[in-house]
C-alpha cells in the first residue's frame, strides 16, 4: 500500500493512477491529513470489483445464477484478496499437503 499526503497526492495524482494500475492487481493508496487516514485510492478495475462484490450475497446458488460477467467479477476479486492473503500470512501455506504415504 502507497502512503501519502493529501498534498502530495494531489500533486501525483496523474502518476498515482499509472502506479497503482501497473503494479499488483489490488494495489491501493491511503491518502492521509497530518497522519489520519481519509482517502482511498484504488484503480479502476478494483473499484468495479469490489461494487460488484458487496452486491453479491455470499450464497454459492446466488452467485451461480448471477450473470456471468458479474460472476466473473466476483470471483475474481475473490481471488486476489485470497492471494494476497496466503502470501500475507505464510501460516495458511506452512503445512505439508500429503504425508509419506500418500506419494
């Protein structure tokens, strides 16, 4: 996550659109005034992700029988919050999958 200034932010606020839309596909930036957090930016495509998904009840027979590109759109941002949370928190992925049995 990019950290800035409101002022600073203004100031790139062309540039920060083309970091944020290079880089990872959930990468955001917190806009704070004198130290307090008051602004989100993200791109675009994260934006219209994360609308889509609070739209989208939780229930799998829901979003089954939603159309597809909003389907599409949940599951996808879905799928990068779950990335970045297993390189986040390597105890998610600190295990062995099969025993020595099991090969």
């Amino acid at each position: 996550m990019i950290e800035l200034s409101v002022d600073e932010a203004a100031r790139r606020l062309a540039e920060l659109g083309d970091q944020l839309n290079e880089g990872d596909a959930t990468q955001t930036a917190k806009v704070t005034d004198h130290g307090r957090p008051v602004l989100a930016v993200i791109p675009w495509h994260l934006y219209e992700a994360l609308v889509t998904t609070a739209q989208i009840p939780a229930d799998a027979a829901t979003l089954l029988a939603a159309p597809a590109p909003v389907r599409d759109a949940a599951l996808a941002a879905a799928a990068a919050r779950a990335e970045l949370l297993y390189r986040e928190h390597s105890d998610l992925t600190d295990f062995e999958a099969f025993g020595p049995d099991d090969l």
